[in-house]
C-alpha cells in the first residue's frame, strides 16, 4: 500500500452499542457479512495503535426531535442515530482511547461541520485510511470532502460495508475514480503497519505530556 506522509485512521460510524441488529430502532438497511468485517476491523485498529498511527472515530449523532437531520430523510432511511439511543453508541467493544478523538457529525460527511480538518492537521496527516459504514453513503461523502481537501484516501475495501452490495460496489468504483490509489485491503494495510513509522506529532504530545507530570 501507498502511504504518502503521516497517516490516519478514521474509523467511520460503527454504530449498533449493544442492541442486537434485529431489536435496533434505526432504519438503515446494511448489507451482510459485518460480523467478518468486524473481527478485520479489530485486528486493524489494534495494529494501527500498536505502531502509533492515530485513530479517530466518527459518530453520527441527531436529536430526538429530528430538528438536525436535514433531508436525510427525504431518501431511503428512516430515523437513526438519535441521541440517546443504545443502538446510537459505538458497537460494543469498539471504545476510543482518553488520547484519540471522537468527533460527532450531524451530516454524511465527516468533514461536515466538524472539527477533523483541525485534527488531521494536528496530526499533519497526508494519507487517510477509511473503515465503517456506510461506503456508498458517509464512507463515500468522507471520501470525497478528504479528496477535496487534498488528503491521500487509501478506502479498506473488506472493513467497509454499504447499504447493498451493488451501492457498496458503486461507491468503491466511485472513488477509485477520484483516486487510483484509493482501493486497498485489510492484508495490504496490515503489511504497511508492520514498517509504519509511529506519527511524530504523538510522540511529541505524549513527551510534552509526560515532562508536565514530572514537574
């Protein structure tokens, strides 16, 4: 895999906490096989702290009264992602560390009024990797704004699911349109790890981190 400067891992709406999928009061179809994706997306999250590469979640977020949801609504989903909700919280045992940022978002994109253009430039990151859900919806809109913004977008192909298969087949072929490099697999960003250079940008705030303790 082709990483150009500092990378980041932006983990992307997965979401369901604790309720079983059929008891869940968001009305979003998915497309099988997450329980596979799910154990791929473990073991890429684990490494990717381990060689101290940052990782930031996404969660979308609406409140109750629906006042934030836009015209999210006037396509096929119903209401999800309501504040509040059990199945709103991050899926069970996906939790961020006190150091990595969680940040909430009331649209598809990640970039949409948020702060992630802030923190990636913390991070001075060049290359951002992309997991979650859904890849022809906030997959693929992150994609886009991160391309539009100038960032290497590196889409793991067998960590991302859509709405269907054919969606999530279009969106990917979408998006290798935008990039060529863009489609990679878990395997391929497993192997990168295993050289990746620990971001300096962590290492310098765990350093300024640690000397504060000691005074």
């Amino acid at each position: 895999m082709n990483v150009v400067g500092n990378a980041v891992l932006i983990v992307v709406d997965i979401q369901g906490g604790e309720v079983d999928p059929s008891a869940s009061r968001t009305e979003i179809p998915h497309m099988g096989g997450r329980a596979e994706r799910s154990g791929r997306v473990r073991e890429l999250i684990a490494r990717t702290r381990e060689r101290g590469v940052p990782v930031v979640w996404i969660q979308e977020v609406h409140k109750p009264n629906l006042v934030d949801i836009g015209r999210e609504l006037d396509g096929s989903e119903g209401p999800h992602c309501v504040e509040g909700w059990p199945e709103t919280e991050l899926s069970k045992g996906l939790e961020p560390r006190p150091d990595e940022f969680l940040i909430r978002k009331r649209r598809y994109s990640a970039f949409f009024g948020t702060e992630l253009e802030i923190v990636l430039k913390a991070y001075r990151a060049e290359t951002v990797i992309l997991i979650g859900g859904l890849t022809d919806v906030c997959v693929h809109y992150t994609a886009v704004d991160a391309h539009q913004h100038d960032y290497r977008v590196r889409v793991v192909t067998d960590c991302v699911g859509g709405s269907s298969r054919p969606a999530h087949d279009a969106a990917l072929r979408a998006i290798h349109y935008l990039q060529r490099d863009a489609l990679v697999e878990q395997h391929e960003v497993l192997e990168w790890l295993e050289t990746a250079v620990p971001n300096p940008e962590v290492e310098r705030a765990d350093r300024t981190h640690l000397a504060g303790r000691a005074r």
